[in-house]
C-alpha cells in the first residue's frame, strides 16, 4: 500500500507479560471500541464492527466497519496483513473506505518485552482522503484523529492492565487489627 504519507504512534508501557497484553489487543472489538462508542471523537455516532470468522486474529481475516457521522454514510473494510504472536500485527484498509478525516490506511502494534511488563507500540500510516471537502479536513483533522486513536489503544490496554492488578490486589487478603 503506497502513498501513506503520514504517520502516528503511542507507545506505553504495560504491567503484563507480552502473550498478555497480544491477546488483549489482537481482539478487534477491544480495539474497535472507540469508534463502537459514541464520543466527541465520532461526531456523537457510531461504527458497527463486523468481523469473519477468523475474527480478525489471522493473515487474511477481514474486519467491516460501517455507520454515519454527521449524518453520512461512513464505512471500510480491513484486512490482516501481519501476525507473529506475540510481537507484531499489522492490517490495512482494502476497497475504497468510505471515511471523513483519513482515507486508506495501515494500523498495527507492536509489543516487546520489559523487565516491568510489556512495551506496547500502536502506530497508524495513513492517506488523507480523495474528495475535495474531506481532503481538507483530512489535512486539517486526520492528525487529531490518528493521536486520538493510537493514544485511546495504547490508555485502553494500560488501564486494562492497571484494574486487572487493582482486582487482584484488592482481592487478597486483609489483616485485621484489633
């Protein structure tokens, strides 16, 4: 895929071995979450997230998105370009996505392994769309968009992480004092 002329990434770091935190984020709908939500972000609407039966977690598996945003019709489809559990996945925009501020585009992450947990890297390549509106706010919006969406994986995961050590430690048990 050529002509992803810009770029975005957010790396943080993860309380939790490296298979963990590649089974938390290889699941699409996690990832999708933000854009399944309705937020400031998406205009107050949504996306349906649609996934194959490989569920996204394969080379070849595909992922459909599809909703409106200010009233239009917004859709795309992915497909999973890379995967090395635990290290690495990669997918990429197929067809020609229907998207305001981004137009094709090639997502992933990347985790590696720290003596406190795991290095969690989430970066996005993208294209500004063709159209004459949406390529102006492409270049006006696209980067506001793409810091949104690799910095809301990267918060989500750590947080996920984070309450999963507060449950365990909360869990434990307590000494009384009398």
């Amino acid at each position: 895929m050529s002509g992803l002329a810009h770029h975005y990434e957010t790396s943080a770091l993860v309380q939790a071995p490296m298979d963990e935190v590649f089974t938390y984020v290889d699941d699409p709908t996690r990832l999708g979450s933000r854009m399944s939500k309705s937020s400031w972000m998406m205009g107050g609407s949504r996306m349906q997230i649609e996934l194959d039966d490989d569920r996204g977690q394969r080379v070849g598996s595909r992922i459909r998105m599809r909703g409106r945003i200010f009233g239009l019709r917004l859709s795309l489809e992915e497909v999973v370009t890379e995967y090395n559990f635990p290290h690495r996945k990669v997918w990429e925009t197929t067809g020609a996505p229907k998207l305001l501020v981004i137009g094709h585009y090639r997502m992933g992450f990347e985790i590696g392994s720290r003596d406190i947990g795991s290095l969690l890297r989430v970066y996005i390549d993208y294209s500004v769309p063709h159209g004459v509106l949406t390529r102006w706010l492409g270049y006006l919006l696209g980067p506001v968009y793409a810091r949104w969406c690799t910095q809301q994986m990267a918060k989500d995961t750590v947080k996920h992480f984070a309450l999963s050590e507060q449950s365990v430690s909360s869990a434990s048990p307590q000494r009384r004092v009398r």
